[in-house]
C-alpha cells in the first residue's frame, strides 16, 4: 500500500510541476497535435482493417495460397493449393481447347465442379502499384456485379488470386531461380503458360487491340517468364456451352496492369464486366473483342 501512494504522490508531483511551469503547457499541447496528426495513418489503417478495406484485402479474400510449393521437377509432386487449383485448371484448359477445335467428346470432360463454370484469374502481388490501382476496380464490380453491372450470362462473381510475392516456408529448400513459391508455380505449369499464351494471341482482342506483345511473352515464353512475368495479370476463364459455341472456352482473355488508364473504380468495373462478357456492346462472338478503348 505504501509502495502506491508513494507512485501517487510522484504524479502529482509531476502534475502540480506542470501546471506551475507555464512554458511547460503549450509544448505539452503542441507535442499532443503532433502525437494525433502522426497517429491518423495508424488509425485510419487499423480502422480499414476492420470494415475489410485494407489495402490489399479484397485480393486478399480470394487467395489461394502457395504455401509448401514444391518444385515438380525435383520432388515429384506439390501440395500447395494454388498447385492444386493450377492442375485443375490446366487440365481442364486443355480440355476446353480441344473441344474449340471442334472435339466436343473432350470438352464434355472438363469438370466444372472444381473451380467453377465461369472465372476471374488474378496473379497480383502484395506491394505492387498496379495491383493497388486495379483493386478498387474488382471491389466495386463484385459489390455491385447484378446491381449495376449486369452479366450478361447471369452468372455469379468468381475470382481467384494468387499472390507472386507470396512467400513460403519451404523456400530456403531451393536456390535461384526457384528460391520464390510463385517460381516454382510457374515452372511446374510451363506448358499451361505458353499453351494459353499462343490462343490468346490468335484471338482478336490481341489483333485488333495492339496490346504490349512483351507483356504475353513474359507471361508464357519459358526463357523469361520466371523473371518478368507480369503483375498484375487478369485471365478470364470460361468453361459455358456459351463460350464454346463461340470456340473461345477455356482461359478466353486477358489483361496486363492496373486498367491505370481509367481514373474512377466504377469505370475499371465497367470494362472489367466487358471482358466477362466478351465484348462492349451487342453479341458476344470470337470475333467481337470486349472493347476498343483500353490498350494495355
């Protein structure tokens, strides 16, 4: 008790020091307006943080981990779910591909009650400028999807991310070029990288769009891939009796960057909806690309 009221009476010493000393009080109160203006940052993030918006976080909600990639090559099989869902995906793609060409046996096999019928594929990275200008682009259009931007087929949002920066406990196991997770991704899938690469280039969003070519080499071409692959990168995937009418099912698009060149997220949500409906305006076809104003 005696050890209290002496830590007592020091504070009050203190406090009766303060009010005695004027010079004391108004670097007090200008200390205290620092102290809260430097805090707003904290504060504001902690807040975000709560409500879900956190930088990062819509992304965040679909992710599918790298977590325990192996590299295929050395140790025979991998265990992470993002290499879980990269074989369904690829095998279904190939799947899919065959049936454009015209072999509808093969595409009748492609399971859609892994992943699901119709698609968003997004490679993003945790720190990335473009990823941070896409964001609110993708959380305006899956808050408002039916409400405002109205899918033409009807479906539901659906999206998957993959985080390139990710990293995982295994990681000190491999040295460069294969000492990241999301490397190791994309050299188990290769084949799926460069399979989707030669469609997408054949297909005339790229022929009428100009697009940077660099930006598909560094997404399918194995020399440079590991590298410069591309965040963040925007695949659609779409396994409908819709699309493979139109010979275009499987991963049917795709986009590089932050869509920076629209300033407002309703305007990325909008030309994002186009890409789900394979064009702008009118009927969707292999022929008719989602848009003729962004080039990327």
């Amino acid at each position: 008790m005696a050890i209290l009221k002496a830590i007592g009476a020091f504070f009050v010493k203190i406090w009766r020091w303060i009010k005695e000393t004027a010079w004391v009080q108004p670097l007090l109160i200008v200390g205290a307006i620092f102290a809260i203006i430097f805090s707003i940052p904290s504060i504001t993030k902690w807040a975000s943080s709560i409500n879900g918006n956190a930088e990062g976080e819509f992304f965040k909600k679909y992710q599918v981990s790298l977590e325990s990639e192996q590299r295929v090559e050395e140790d025979g099989s991998s265990s992470s779910n993002a290499d879980k869902f990269m074989t369904s995906l690829y095998d279904n793609n190939t799947l899919a591909y065959s049936g454009n060409k015209g072999t509808e046996a093969d595409y009748a096999k492609v399971d859609k009650t892994v992943n699901g019928e119709k698609f968003f594929v997004l490679f993003v990275g945790s720190d990335c400028s473009g990823c941070k200008t896409l964001e609110p682009g993708f959380k305006e259009l899956a808050e408002n999807w039916k409400e405002i931007y109205e899918p033409t087929d009807g479906k539901d949002f659906k999206c998957y991310t993959v985080f390139a920066d990710q990293s995982s406990s295994n990681d000190d196991k491999y040295d460069d070029p294969w000492d990241s997770a999301f490397r190791r991704m994309l050299g188990n899938y290769i084949g799926f990288f460069n399979d989707t690469e030669g469609y997408l280039e054949t297909n005339y969003y790229y022929l009428n769009e100009t697009p940077s070519v660099d930006n598909y080499k560094y997404y399918g071409q194995p020399s440079i891939m590991e590298k410069k692959f591309v965040v963040p990168t925007i695949l659609l995937v779409d396994f409908s009796a819709e699309a493979q009418a139109q010979k275009r099912a499987g991963v049917s698009e795709i986009l590089f960057g932050g869509l920076d060149s629209y300033t407002a997220s309703q305007a990325k949500a909008s030309y994002l909806m186009q890409m789900w409906n394979h064009c702008d305006t009118g009927t969707a076809g292999y022929d008719n690309p989602f848009s003729s104003t962004y080039h990327r």
